[in-house]
C-alpha cells in the first residue's frame, strides 16, 4: 500500500510519517507540504535522518500516486483534495474540522465561519471515533470511498470518558462539566505569541472559555451515544472549558458527571445514623459503589485495544500514554455531592490526532486495528 500525507510538516503530519513509517502493510508514504514543497522531509524534521527520507511534492501529485490519504491541513482548506479523492476512488482521513459534522453544515458554519465548499463529499463521510462508529466504518468504506473526518483531540478524551455514564444510565439530568488541559503542541507549528515560551511557561491559563469549537462536537458525540440507547432521549448539556499548560504532548481531562438517583449514595454516619451535616470523608460505601461503576466502565470498554479503565488505585495521567494510542480512564465518586469523577488521559498528537487517523486506516482496510499503534507509552 502506498499512503500519502499532504500537509506533512506541520505536527500532526510529522506524527503521522513518524507512525506510517513504521507500518508492516505501508510500503511507501509519499508526501506533501505547501510550505517546504521540492525540499526532503528530513531536512525539515532532522531526527528522521537515516531513517525517513522523501521530497515533498504537491498534494495533487501525492493523490495521484496513494491508495489512501491523509490530510493534515488547517480547517477550510483541505475540502477540494477530498473531493478530488472521490473522484479518483480513494479514501481520504481528515485531521481537520471540515468533515466532523458530517452533512450539518449549518453547525460548521456557525462555529468555523465558513460554508461548505463541496456539500456533496459530506454525504461520504463518517465521524471518525472508532469507539462510536467502528461498524459504521467498516460497511461503509466496505461500499465505496470514503472520507473520514478524524475527531478532534479534546472531544476524544471526553467522550471517551463520558460514553459509559450514557450507555450504563449512570448520568443525571444535570450539566456535566468538562474541565481539560492541553499541551502546547495542540496550537500547531505555526508561530504564534500566545505559544512563545515567555507567554506560556511556568503558567496554566484556560482560554476560549465558553467559545471554543470542540465544544458542539462533544455535543454531537454524546447525542449520538444516547440515539444508541433511546432514540427520543435527550444528551445531556456540558459545559466545557479547555486549558494550556507548559508541556509539549497530552490532554487530561477531569469531568463531573452529576449521578442519577440510582447511583447514588445515601449520607449518614455509619455510628449515629443520621445525615450529617458537613462534609463526609470516603467510607467503605464510597469504594464500593467506585467498584461497582469502573466495572461497568470496564464492561463498556471490552475488548477495545485502545482504552484502559484504570484499576483502584490508579489515577489517569498524561506522562503515562505519551507517545502511545491509549486512552487512560480513572474513576472516582465524590460522595458528598453524588458526582462521579471521571478522569482521562490522551497523548493530543497520537490519540488525539496522527494515531486515530491510522487506527481509522486499520479498519477500512481490514487490518489488525493495533497495526502501527503497538507502541508502549515511553517512561519519561
């Protein structure tokens, strides 16, 4: 197979030479960059010396010579290599915005400004959360080309953490809350002052606070989740905001999901039996119905190669998937607010980015969904 990458120099597309490089059924990646084009990728990105070598030629080169493509292109931009895609018979994955919303192209407009520019190719794409849409993929790209519109990096790390309170009824009527922190790497290569060292270092800022983009993608997810359990229910509403802290990789996630009745716990004092007044610390209560929720989480996520729902003990953490495809998952009941406490962690670039594209290759492909992505997330 010969996979092309058009946009090949900014940080998804390096990560995405750096993945596909090392892939057992890709034989040979043909590359793209406006910015660098006729110069080799290794003079961009020297630590691929000796190991990834290519010229960078223009995208539409780079179609006519793939069997599959990736573009790793800002939002608005990459619409008319899909549509040439489709012409030509070849599946295309997006790691922009242009096909996360699918043929709703009022959403899109209203959040990134801008009409679509070829509404047909909409009607050929699919979401690409594997978790969510995996079968779907899989018939669909079965049929005919298609277009994968990769998720976003902050969506994938909530939804992920919320699907399970959804499917499992565990979630209440009330707003869950999403708070995230963000690497520096998810602003992209492009120099910008709120990224320069002096701008951001030694400091945890949120930004975009009630505005930002992946909010309605989030939406979407859990709507969809909840049309797999009752067609006419409600998703519940979120409230998101993001942060940028001083490290170069990672998403962690902390969201407060507000417990239905169910799953609840009862508060009084195991010695008087009356609800107390102030704030209870954890009792044997607290571990039991933790226990008793991460093992529905656990059933949830059976058997999906890249979540982990962590054990007792264990809380989610982002040094621990750097570099790898997984989704770590924590969870936690406060009970004195009866809200469950969902943490995960996600490496922006791989899970969050270049590893979900490829893991969406994998499986319009047929291949082994692990291939490329077999990955242990490095130490430090």
């Amino acid at each position: 197979m010969i996979a092309g990458i058009i946009g090949a120099t900014g940080y998804a597309g390096a990560e995405l030479t750096r993945l596909l490089s090392r892939h057992s059924e890709v034989k040979k990646l043909v590359l793209s960059s406006v910015s660098f084009e006729g110069q080799k990728i290794e003079d961009i990105y020297p630590g691929f010396l000796e190991r990834i070598s290519g010229t960078l030629l223009k995208a539409e080169d780079v179609i006519a010579a793939s069997d599959v493509v990736f573009s790793a292109l800002p939002h608005a931009v990459g619409e008319k290599f899909a549509a040439l895609c489709m012409e030509k018979g070849i599946h295309y994955i997006d790691l922009s915005a242009d096909f996360r919303f699918d043929d709703d192209e009022a959403v899109y407009s209203a959040w990134y400004g801008k009409p679509y520019q070829f509404p047909e190719c909409h009607k050929k794409s699919i979401y690409g959360l594997p978790e969510l849409n995996r079968k779907k993929i899989k018939e669909l790209s079965a049929k005919e080309p298609v277009i994968i519109g990769n998720p976003g990096c902050y969506p994938t790390g909530a939804s992920l953490g919320i699907f399970p309170a959804i499917a499992k009824k565990l979630a209440g009527s009330d707003p869950i809350i999403i708070n995230a922190v963000t690497g520096i790497s998810g602003g992209g290569r492009e120099p910008s002052q709120v990224f320069h060292y002096c701008e951001c270092a030694d400091s945890i800022s949120p930004y975009k606070v009630a505005s930002h983009r992946h909010s309605p993608e989030i939406m979407r997810n859990l709507a969809a989740m909840v049309k797999t359990i009752d067609f006419n229910a409600t998703a519940p509403k979120i409230i998101f905001t993001p942060h940028l802290a001083p490290i170069n990789r990672g998403i962690l996630s902390t969201i407060y999901i507000p417990l239905s009745d169910q799953y609840r716990i009862k508060r009084e004092s195991s010695i008087t039996g009356v609800m107390p007044t102030g704030v209870m610390p954890p009792s044997k209560e607290t571990e039991n119905k933790t226990s008793e929720i991460r093992e529905l989480y656990a059933d949830f996520y059976k058997g999906e190669p890249f979540v982990r729902v962590l054990p007792s003990g264990l809380t989610a953490a982002t040094n621990r998937v750097r570099q790898s495809n997984f989704c770590d998952i924590s969870v936690h009941v406060d009970i004195n607010t009866g809200v469950l406490i969902i943490i995960t962690a996600i490496d922006n670039m791989v899970k969050g980015a270049a590893g979900q594209a490829v893991q969406n290759m994998n499986i319009i492909f047929g291949f082994d969904e692990k291939t490329g992505l077999e990955n242990i997330p490095i130490l430090f």
